[in-house]
C-alpha cells in the first residue's frame, strides 16, 4: 500500500528470506536496433519506474525483520554507458556486477547499463532477484522499448500488488502442515535477542562468498525452424518442452564424463505462481515464482526421448501436488532472524562445515551442485519493427553457491535463447562448451 502522504511502499513477501543472498543477481539483455545516446535511454528510465516502483526502491527493515520497498529517499534510475564491441559483452558485464553488492539500504535496487555497439545497443537491467523474476524481467524489458519508441506514452503507477506469501497463495488447511508446524516451533523458540542481518553484515558475508568464487556464462540458440521442430516432436510424443530441455542438459553433462553418469542429479525447476495466487499481481515486478526439486539420474544408454518423457512425467506428477509447489512460500513463514542466519552459513560455507559429510545428502537449498532449469517462456516483440527495434531478448540466471549448471531459457519470436552459467572452478569454459554442443544436438537432430 501506499503511504498517507503517497509515497510509494510496498511488502516483501516470502522472498524476504532470501533478501541477502549475495548469489541471487538476476537480469536481462534488451537488444536494440541503432546506436543509442544515454540520455534518451534515461528519459525512458524514468517513466519506467513509474511503472515498476520497486526498481527505484530501497528496502526499509522493520523491528521485526520484515522488509519493505519504499521510494522515500531514492533517486531516479541511472543508466551506465559502456562500449559494447563484441556480441557477447555483456555476459562480461553481468559476471563483474554479480560480484558487487546492492545498496538495499539507499537504493535505487536495479542497475542499468547501455553497451553502445556498431548499429545496435545492449540495454542491460541487472537486478536483486528478491525483486523481480524472469517474467517480470521481460515485462520491464519490453515496456523499456515501448518507451524508447514513444517518448510521449503517458504513464501511471500502479497499485502496489499483493506480495507471494503464503497467506496470498490458494491453499488448503492440511498443505505443508508439518513444514509449517516445525517452523511454528522454530519460531517460538528462536531467541529474541538474536537480530536478523542489515547492509553492513550483508556486504561482509558477499566479501567472503566472492572471494572464492567465478563464474561463467554461454549462451546460444535454437534457429526459429528448429524451436519450430523441437516444439512439433514434443506434441507429437505429447511431451513439454521442459522435459526434453532437462533430457537434453542431463545427458549431453553425462556424455562429457568417463563414467557417462551426470553429476546434475538434483534437478530444480521454476514455477511460475501467477495464476494460483489468491488476487493475481498483474502486470508487476516481483517473485511470483516457486520450484520443485527431483532427483533425476539417467541411466548410461538412455534414450533421449525416453529421457524426455520420464522428466515430463516427474515435472507434471510435481507439479499436481500443491504442497511440493507450496513448500517454498511455507519455509518464507519463519522468522526473518533465522533465514538471516540460515542464508550467511550458507553462503560462507559453515553449513557445510558444520554438517561434515552430512551435506552430501542435502538435497535442497543450493548447497551441492544440480541443474537449475527455468523456462520464462514464449514472447512477441512488441516494437521489432519500429525504429528503436527491439531485437531479441537474453536473461541472466543466478546460480545457487552448490553450484551446478543453471539454465535460463526464453523463446523470443520464434527463437529459442539458452543461457548456461556455471562455476568455473567445477566446469572449465571448454568442458561447458561441450555441453552446450551436445544438448543442441539432442535438441535440434532428435527425432
């Protein structure tokens, strides 16, 4: 809701739990049509966050711990502009900013850049993911080129949406009852005295994650005419796309190894939330995402269609059971004070000291590596034809401190867009490579 005096607030719902983590930047790469200055991009940016507030925000923290985003205090969105000569700059420029924390405490929460190439230009939104997830990406994205195209679109703020929590969520009295009635008692005996985190020890606990850790990303595509033939073999086998894109990655990292046994067993995929919760956000930015975890280890010799179809069959079985998509909304019911501390042993790996080789068996919460799948979907430029053409779009995944390999995937007219990050200290650039070669294959020859 918005203050008595109109200032622009809005609660932070289950991803509060998550508001520190210094490995969840997420973002997305507008590609434009000419050679734009900066200051007509920041003419756009300032409509743009009258459409979407909480990117202009910072976060007020209350006695309790809970989190707000209010605009009180914070400027306008500012873009960066940088020289872009290479297609692929701005993976370059996501892997340097990743390692830079957020100001949560001044705001404004989203970072800009323009790489300004010959004949096109890179908008480049970089954001905290506790903010904003790929859908919502695409929304800022495409309404950023809208405004670019027409200066003089009026604009309005919206009204606050309601956060994703559990209270918001259609669910039934007995869903999670036993995650909730453990975090009920987690609560009740944490000690009071124990305080949750602020942007001091934040900014500590980035340091020490950062310092040991690099990461890599590639991206590549599937041509129209192969998304094309990729989508009519699924139908034909009655198959989601999902489950072949999960096929293809476990097998294609499974063939790169001696043994031919993937190491991505532990498998989390998206979930988009939208339309189960109670009042729909909209049009907003936010997380009004969830995921489910299963444990997917193909045999040496799968067939990849046999893969494909053992995957559908697990995501949608998953999928059926509200409380498996619903534990993630539940566990955003404990204490913000002891997510504060579960998140910095996490990240500064004395979770995984202290249980010993207990960790192993872990098989939620990021801390041993898996494939992390997130399908945003299909979209339609909306401008790509008009003189500030929007060209295609590319989104930047966060990847959990386990590790792994996280896969974004967005079809942009037609076009399939993959991007892969991984940790370069488990997975070299030519080893991802290869990866990358082979689930095309399995994506693009199987029939």
């Amino acid at each position: 809701m918005n203050r008595p005096d109109g200032i622009y607030q809005e609660q932070i719902g289950y991803s509060r739990g998550s508001l520190w983590a210094p490995f969840h930047a997420v973002g997305m790469v507008a590609r434009l049509r000419g050679d734009l200055p900066a200051e007509v991009v920041e003419a756009a940016l300032r409509k743009l966050k009258v459409l979407y507030p909480p990117l202009a925000c910072r976060v007020r923290l209350e006695k309790d711990g809970s989190g707000w985003l209010t605009r009180e205090g914070v400027g306008d969105l500012a873009v960066e502009e940088r020289q872009g000569a290479a297609d692929d700059d701005w993976t370059g420029l996501f892997l340097e900013q990743e390692r830079i924390p957020f100001a949560f405490d001044r705001g404004p929460l989203a970072r800009f850049f323009l790489l300004r190439g010959d004949g096109r230009s890179d908008l480049v939104a970089i954001v905290p993911h506790v903010i904003c997830d790929g859908p919502a990406m695409v929304d800022v994205m495409t309404d950023a080129a809208e405004l670019l195209n027409d200066p003089n679109r009026k604009v309005a703020s919206p009204h606050p949406p309601p956060p994703a929590s559990w209270k918001t969520m259609a669910h039934a009295a007995t869903d999670n009852l036993l995650l909730r009635g453990a975090i009920g008692v987690a609560n009740r005996l944490w000690p009071g005295k124990r305080e949750g985190m602020g942007q001091e020890e934040y900014e500590e606990v980035h340091r020490v994650y950062w310092a040991t850790r690099k990461n890599g990303l590639l991206a590549f595509v599937l041509e129209p005419d192969e998304t094309a033939g990729l989508l009519a073999r699924c139908r034909q086998r009655g198959l989601s796309v999902s489950g072949a894109l999960l096929a293809a990655c476990l097998l294609a990292e499974a063939a790169g190894r001696p043994d031919r046994r993937t190491t991505l067993g532990n498998v989390t995929v998206a979930v988009n939330m939208r339309s189960r919760m109670l009042v729909p956000p909209g049009r907003a930015v936010g997380i009004y995402a969830s995921n489910i975890s299963l444990a997917i280890r193909p045999r040496p010799g799968t067939d990849f269609w046999e893969l494909a179809g053992e995957c559908h069959g697990r995501l949608h079985q998953a999928l059926g059971h509200r409380s498996q998509i619903l534990w993630p909304l539940a566990v955003g019911e404990i204490k913000p004070a002891i997510s504060d501390s579960l998140l910095a042993a996490l990240s500064t790996g004395e979770l995984r000291r202290r249980l010993g080789p207990l960790s192993r068996l872990v098989k939620i919460g990021g801390m041993n590596p898996g494939l992390d799948v997130s399908n945003i979907g299909r979209v339609e430029l909306p401008c790509a034809r008009a003189p500030i053409g929007l060209e295609t779009m590319l989104p930047l995944p966060p990847l959990w401190p386990g590790g792994g390999i996280a896969l974004n995937v967005l079809t942009v007219d037609g076009q399939m867009n993959l991007i892969l990050k991984y940790r370069l200290d488990q997975n070299n650039d030519a080893g991802v490579a290869g990866i990358r070669d082979r689930a095309l294959q399995y994506l693009a020859e199987s029939s």
